[in-house]
C-alpha cells in the first residue's frame, strides 16, 4: 500500500472546500445520521453557501463545524486543511513563514493557524507505563557551560536564566510526554513523574539528585552515571530521551529560530506528538491530526485556557494576600485579563 500522501494526491482528495466540509461531517456523523428533530436515519443535503446539512425528511440544519477550531474562523477550510497537510508531512516541524508563503495568508493568520493545531496536539492524559526514561534539557546554554566554552563570560543577567527547561518523559517503544518545568528540581519533578507515570513502572535516568526518591515513590529505578562516560550499560540507558533532545533541538534550531518561552509548551506538544506517533506513515498522519482537530469541543478549550490562566493568576494573588496585603493592581490584572479573554472569545477575535 501507497503510505505517502503526495500534494496530488491531497489535492484529488480535498479540490474545495465542500469536500473538506464533507470530511468533517463524516468524522463527526459517520454515514447514517439520526436526524435530532425528526428521529429519522435520513440523507442529509448539503446547503449551498453555508457549512451546513439539510435533513431531506424534515429539513433541520445539522453543522459539521460547530464547536471547533474551524467554527467562525474567516480563514478557509481547505486552507486549514493544508496547514495540517503541511505539519503531517515532516518530521521536524513547519514554520509559519513557509504557510504564509503558500497560502498567501499574513504571518499572524499562518502562526496562529499553526499554534491553535499544535495545542490540540497534546497527546491524551493516560499514564506512560512499561520502561520510562526521564532526563531534563535546556534550551539555551546553561550558565557554567557558557562559562566553559568563553571563560571570560561573565556570568551576569543570565545567570539565573532557568525559563527554557524542558522535562521529558519517555516510554520505551512508545509515547513521549514533554513539560515545560520551571526548575530541575526533585519538587518539580517528582510530581511530574507522579502524574505521568503509572507506579511500578520501571523508570532509567541519570544520577541527578531529584531523582534520588523515584524508588520511595513506588518506581524500581535505574541510573547511569554520565561523569563517568557511562552513558549505555545493557538495558540501563536513557538513548530514547536522548535521540528525542536532539530531534527536538534540531528543529527548534533549524525551523522555529527562536521560541518565546511563554509558548514552549506547544511547541514542544509537537514534538512528544510526533514522537508518540513516529511509526505513523504520513498518509493516516494527517487523518490522526484532523481527527483530533476536527472534534467538538477544540474551540471551548480556548475558553478554558483563557479562564485557567486567570484562575491560577487569582489563585497566586489570594496566596499572595495571606502573607503579604493584597495588591489591587495585581487584582486588577488578574480579572482584566480574564474579562478580555473572554470579551474577545465571544467577538470572536481570538479564532483566526
Ligand atoms: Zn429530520
């Protein structure tokens, strides 16, 4: 079987955009459809100039879109559609430039494109099992090798620069999950690994100290000591990890440049998606990433994104305010930020 999906074959598929509209209703409906008002298994008809479906018995409109990314967005459906063709088709990421260039849509459009897929792309809650491998990465140069490789660098305003630490989680043979941690340290960590990673599973690392209480906490553990080169001893490695960093670092370096630290996290989704589904031939691919985000429900993540980021910031006011008087201005911002969140999700601004 053909397991490449070649832009031909993409575009004999999806020629306009009904046919990616038909796609969706067939993702979300199947074949028969129980009309809601009538009761009936009936055909549905396309409406012409909307994204809807007609009952042929009763006439009720049913709307594939709703509820997703796709709903109220001013951009294309076969234009969405081949944004996920394009992030289907490589492995090491796509940058918002080269949609621009193909779509003739602005950078902004192309990048938020891009970005509202990519946060769908956080792969599912269930708890890595089997054989894990864990390690920590930074992004940018940690200060003392900045200092090895120029030492007359002065250890200055980037002494303290902890904000690119990625925290990754490795099944063997299996998924990945990726975090973005705010430190390296065993009260970061540890809970990460609680949280993602079912007890009794068999956890390999490196020396690092947070990972001293992983066997206190229910996990047999296993080390490798990297000062002393000690990098593969039989089963006792941490290469799956590895070869994740420097895939991911690869195409951070080469695709995005430069990654802000306040959306690291779905850029690095990306990668753990891509890793969980590495053996996935391009061609279901793209099925993966439409199923995923086509479903009902994408667009109301937003909202919920909008509104946890304002809860915990009034969360970390109230704690604040325990210790210390509460600071209106703090207060202020916290419920301006979640007022326009909101106002703009109901203008609709935020959907691209
Ligand atoms: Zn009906």
């Amino acid at each position: 079987m053909n397991k490449k999906f070649s832009i031909k074959q993409f575009q004999l598929r999806f020629p306009d955009n009904d046919a990616c509209l038909e796609e969706i209703k067939q993702l979300r409906f199947g074949d028969s459809l129980e009309c809601p008002k009538c009761k009936k298994e009936n055909k549905f008809y396309k409406v012409s100039g909307r994204a809807a479906y007609a009952c042929a018995y009763c006439g009720h409109h049913i709307y594939p879109l709703k509820d997703s990314i796709f709903d109220h967005s001013s951009t294309e459906l076969k234009s969405w559609f081949y944004a996920i063709y394009l992030m289907a088709q490589t492995r090491a990421g796509i940058s918002a430039k080269q949609l621009e260039r193909e779509l003739g849509v602005t950078y902004k459009t192309a990048w938020r494109m891009f970005h509202q897929i990519r946060q769908l792309m956080a792969i599912d809650g269930s708890l890595l099992t089997g054989e894990v491998e864990v390690d920590e990465t930074y992004l940018q140069p940690r200060p003392y090798m900045k200092k090895k490789l120029n030492p007359t660098h002065r250890l200055g305003s980037n002494y303290a620069d902890n904000s690119k630490i990625v925290f990754g989680m490795v099944e063997r043979g299996g998924r990945a999950k990726l975090k973005h941690v705010k430190s390296n340290g065993a009260r970061v960590l540890q809970p990460e690994i609680g949280q993602n990673v079912q007890k009794n599973t068999t956890i390999y690392s490196d020396e690092w100290s947070s990972y001293n209480k992983l066997e206190k906490m229910g996990y047999p553990h296993f080390t490798t000591n990297h000062r002393r080169q000690e990098f593969v001893k039989g089963n006792n490695h941490t290469q799956n990890v590895e070869n994740l960093w420097s895939n991911m670092k690869r195409g951070i370096k080469g695709v995005y440049r430069h990654v802000d630290a306040k959306y690291l996290q779905s850029y690095i989704d990306e990668y753990a998606f891509r890793y969980s589904y590495r053996k996935t031939a391009p061609k279901y691919m793209f099925d993966l990433i439409l199923s995923i985000v086509a479903r009902p429900g994408s667009s109301y993540f937003f909202l919920g994104l909008v509104l946890f980021c304002g809860l915990t910031a009034r969360l970390r006011i109230l704690s604040k305010s325990v210790s210390a008087p509460l600071r209106p201005p703090d207060l202020m911002k916290a419920l301006s930020s979640v007022s326009l969140g909101v106002g703009l999700l109901s203008l609709g601004i935020v959907k691209v």
